[in-house]
C-alpha cells in the first residue's frame, strides 16, 4: 500500500508541475527522495518496469547522479544472485543500461565501465550457454567498444584492463573466421597485450601471464588453420610469444597448475609445428617444469618426475605386473597415453635369461611383440643402445649401437659402485587388438650395485601417435638419469629450478 501512494504521490506532483500548480516544495522533495529508495527496492525485488517508471519521473539532477545510477546497477545484479542462466538476464541488462551511463558520462569512472565490461560478459556467457553466438557477439562488441572508450578516457586500473582482455578474447572467438580474420588477430593481441600490461599491478601477476600465453596460443592455432599456407608466419611468431610469457607465469610467484599446463601445452604446439614444417628463430625451446616423484613413490634406485599442470596422474593399477602405471592426456588428446614401469631383481628370468642381461631381454621382448601382440606392424625400431643424455626417445639420441645377437657372457662380479648405465630402446608401431598404437620401451640397469633392472613401457593410444612430445621426452630423460630434474638448472638463461 505505501508503495502505491508513494508512486501517486510522485506522479501526482509532477502533473501539478505540468499544469502549473506550484504544491507545496517540501512534500514534493520529500516524494523525490522517497522515490529513489522505491526505484532501488524494485529494482532489488526484480520489478524493473516499476522502477523505470519512477526513474524516468525524476527529475534530471536525479536521473544523472552517478552514484544512485551504480546503486540501482548493484540491485539488478543482486536480484540475478538468485536467479540461474538465462533467468539472471533481465537483470543483467537492467544493471549494464545503469553502469554503461555513468561509464559514458565519465570517462574516468574506473569502476562503472569495469562494471559494465563484466556484466556484458556474463551477458555473453549466458548466449553462449544458450547457443545463441549471434547475441553473444553483439554483447561482447559492446563490451569491447565501451571498455576501450574508459582506456581512452584515462580508466587505466587492472580490473578494467582484465575486462576489456576478455571482452576481446570472447570476440574474437565469436567472430566469422574468414570474414573478420584480421579482426580476429587483432583481439587476441590486444586481449595478450593487455593481460600483460596487468603482470606487474595484478593482485595475480602469474594468472595474468597465463591469459595471455593460452590467448597467444590461441592466436596462433588460429592462424595456422585459418591460413596454413608457407607464406603465413604470424602463427610462428604467436608461439614464441606465448612461450616466452609462459615461462613468464610459471617462474612468478604463485604460479599454479593452469599456468604450467599452459607451458605444455605451447611445448606441444612446437613441436607440431615444426614436425609440419614451421621454422623458428631459435632452437632451444626450453624443458616442461617438473616435480619429483622418486622418493614419494618408492622405487629405490629410479628417478621419477612428473610435469607440473594438468594432465598427467598416477592410476590404480591391480596386479604384480606393473609398480607403477601414470596416465598422460593433455588437452586435446583423443585418448591417453600410458606409462608403466617395472623393476626386476637380477634373479627373476624371461625367456631363460636373468634380467641383468637386459640386451638379450629387450631382444626377446621386440621379437615377441612383434609375432605376438601385433596383427600389423606399420614401422619398428628395433632395439638399440642408448649412450647419450639426450637420447631419451627415438631421434633424440647422437649416437647408438644397433642391436646384435649377444655373445656367451663371462660371469660378472659385482661391484659396489655406480658404473655407466646400459639402456637399450625399441619401438614399434602397428595394430594392438583393434587399436592403432605406438608403444615404446626402455630396459636399463641404471646402477649395476642395486642389482635391479628397470623397465619403462609407453603405449600411445591416441589417433595420432607421437612419443617424442617434449613432456613425455622430460619424463623419460630424467628417469633414464639424464638430468637432474629440480637439481638440473638452465645454465644458459639462469632461470628457476624447473
């Protein structure tokens, strides 16, 4: 009831106004002030029509203070707090007609046109949601346009910054890929630019540096499949960029697991990039980031560690078979890939033979697979000795000595100290079961004085196999014991441990 007498009220006043009769000053004043804590109640309650009707009756002073503007903005979004998806919109749009006017009065009003910014995201978000791109797109061009305007007008804090980097992020992924290409690119560079404008003030430098590295990423995935043509080199350029911020976040404090997984996978993007014939300024790219797992795991005597990020996991694993068994799928991955690893005392035997004659068992086991666990091989490497610190894979060795078949050895005596290790290599690529693979495996006795002979074991079970990718290479490098992982600086730029 008080509500409706205070709108007659109002109402009233201003058709006296209208026909001349002067009422008396105060009860009008009193009704205007009145009004304005009615337009937020109505406002906070979801009646937005009522509230405009009484907005609108105000006079101009009222109608242009930017502070009762951001309040009735607060009170739509309020109203959405209880509301899901869709059903927040209404508010939404109340809340981004509110803030954008003041943003466009002043353009130095930091927190109105940030506030605008991020409520045309979640306007963008929700269209999204609805799979609506068309309208998701318009609210992320406005989004865009009025946050650039505040830049210009001088709103240069982080907050505002961060808004506009995503306005542009979700614009350029809304765009026409062949129409709006050069657009494209050029909102996933300023979003990368402005994303890193922020790592120095941002109250998360390292999340910040991040953004911009996936946006690089990003950029540069989309150049390639956009235009993949020789001439086209901006995506190569968009690597390195996205490289070098990614090392940025991950060496600043604070970085987390989206900022390593981040470096993953641009490493991962080099590396197919150059397997399809990119070409880049430099060759050295840098390792993954990795963490120890040896002593937590338990295997005396073997080195293990584990990428940072996300992506790789130890599984349960039942049965004798195997002491550990870890999955790697990074984004984007059809499927995983497996890892398992095993250590077997000397005593225990394969194929007659004891298992500190690890050249005779790499053998056995190459020829086994190869009549027995594969109906097709397509290519095969067979088993090789490993005898440099690069060599952690195939094609990453400077020199190895083709197996032979091994002559009668004389009786070793033990020794009580380390010597060389002896690590031999095969792979073989073909149909396991019904599935194309590519499973490559190492037997080695790292330490003849522990008497144990490791075995590590990788099954690719992607479409397209690939076991020279630079976290699965770092993973099989520093269990090989080439490197020491979190002892194993980079001499040459004198970064953070990795």
């Amino acid at each position: 009831m008080r509500r409706n007498v205070l709108n007659s009220l109002v109402l009233a006043g201003l058709a006296c106004g209208a026909l001349g009769v002067t009422p008396g000053p105060t009860s009008i004043a009193e009704a205007f002030a009145d009004a304005r804590g009615e337009a937020r109640q109505l406002t906070l309650e979801g009646d937005f029509a009522g509230a405009k009707a009484l907005f609108d009756a105000m006079p101009e002073e009222d109608r242009n203070d930017p502070k009762f503007r951001m309040r009735l903005g607060d009170m739509a979004l309020s109203w959405t707090k209880s509301k899901d998806g869709a059903a927040k919109t209404p508010g939404l749009l109340v809340a981004k007609e509110h803030f954008a006017a003041v943003a466009e009065r002043d353009a130095a009003n930091a927190d109105a046109a940030t506030a605008a910014v991020e409520t045309g995201l979640d306007l963008v978000a929700i269209q999204v949601d609805a799979k609506q791109p068309a309208r998701a797109l318009t609210h992320a061009d406005w989004s865009v346009k009025i946050g650039e305007a505040a830049l210009e007008g001088g709103s240069e804090v982080v907050d505002l910054r961060l808004a506009v980097a995503a306005a542009h992020d979700q614009r350029a992924k809304l765009s026409h890929k062949i129409n709006d290409f050069d657009r494209i690119v050029g909102d996933y560079t300023r979003s990368a630019e402005l994303n890193v404008s922020c790592a120095d003030s941002a109250r998360k430098p390292a999340a910040a540096l991040g953004q911009a590295a996936r946006t690089y990423l990003d950029l540069a995935t989309f150049i390639s499949e956009g235009r993949p043509i020789k001439e086209e080199t901006r995506d190569e350029g968009a690597l390195l960029l996205a490289l070098d911020t990614a090392v940025k976040a991950c060496e600043s404090e604070r970085a987390g697991k989206n900022e390593f997984t981040t470096h993953l996978l641009v490493l991962r993007a080099i590396h197919r990039a150059k397997k399809e014939g990119s070409t880049f300024e430099r060759e050295d790219f840098g390792r993954p980031y990795m963490q120890e797992l040896g002593k937590r795991e338990g295997l005396s005597g073997l080195a293990l560690y584990m990428p940072k990020g996300a992506g790789w996991k130890r599984i349960t694993y039942e049965g004798k078979q195997w002491d550990r068994v870890f999955e790697r799928q990074l984004e984007g991955d059809t499927s995983a890939v497996q890892i398992m690893i095993k250590g077997n005392d000397f005593d225990e035997r394969y194929g007659g033979k004891k298992y500190d004659e690890v050249e005779f068992i790499s053998g056995a086991r190459y020829e086994g697979q190869m009549e027995d666990k594969f109906k097709d091989v397509s290519s095969s490497t067979p088993p090789e000795l490993v005898s440099d610190g690069g060599a952690a894979t195939k094609g990453k060795t400077t020199k190895k000595k083709k197996r032979k078949k091994p002559k009668k050895k004389k009786k070793k005596t033990k020794s009580k100290g380390k010597s060389a290790p002896e690590i031999w290599h095969y792979e073989i690529a073909g149909t396991m079961g019904t599935r194309r693979v590519r499973v490559g495996e190492w037997l080695m006795v790292l330490n003849p004085a522990d008497e144990v002979a490791w075995r590590i074991r990788i099954i690719d079970w992607r479409t397209s196999t690939d076991l020279l990718e630079p976290d699965i290479v770092e993973f099989v490098r520093l269990a090989l014991g080439f490197g020491g992982g979190e002892a194993d600086d980079d001499a040459k730029t004198g970064k953070k441990k990795r």
